[in-house]
C-alpha cells in the first residue's frame, strides 16, 4: 500500500506547501485523506502522461528526420522504462503488488470513471 506520505513527498509540490501537507496529515479526516490522495494521484498521472508523450514526440521526431528506427517494442520499453521511474520514486518496487497499484492508479487517474 503506498502511504499518504510517500505521495506527498514523489508529488511536485514546493517545500513549504509539501511540509504543511504532512504537519497537517495527523488531523486530516479520512474524506480530506482520500481528497490529497485524489488530487496527488491525478497530478503524478499528469506528470507521468506529459513525460510520456514528450518521449513519444523525441522519438517520433527521430524517425521522421531518418535519425533513428523505433519498433513498437521500444515504444513499450520506453513506456515501461518511464512506469517504473515513477514507481521507484514512490518506493513501491520492493513488492509487486505496490507496483501493480501504482500502474492501477496512474492509469485511473488518467482515465476517471
């Protein structure tokens, strides 16, 4: 399970805002908990999406200019190379269920049902 506290601090927040955040993380009720999860969740899917397309773009760019030649496998590497950044940074690599709910939550903040 990843921890309020390690989304606090893998979320770009400024020093200040992050260290207010996490002072007042004891008093939070469970609705505001889920609300800073929520909102942490959504802007490390929108970092993860913008990284993504801006490597998508590079080597799109790459094989237009007859720079290089991307097959869709590394496509996918590229994808995968960038999920696992992301999972690294929130300490979640050290057991496969935590990365398999990192991925869960970046793909549903991406997508809200």
């Amino acid at each position: 399970m990843i921890t309020m506290q390690a989304l606090l601090k893998t979320t770009p927040l400024s020093d200040e805002n992050r260290k207010a955040m996490l002072d007042k993380l004891p008093t939070m009720t469970e609705d505001q908990k889920f609300r800073l999860a929520e909102i942490c969740w959504t802007t490390l899917s929108t970092v993860y999406q913008i990284r993504l397309k801006k490597e998508v773009d590079r080597m799109m760019w790459e094989m237009a200019q007859g720079e290089k030649q991307y097959s869709k496998n590394d496509f996918e590497e590229m994808k995968a190379k960038l999920y696992f950044e992301f999972a690294e940074k929130l300490e979640a690599s050290q057991t496969e269920e935590d990365m398999v709910e990192v991925k869960k939550q970046l793909e549903r903040s991406k997508n809200p049902s």
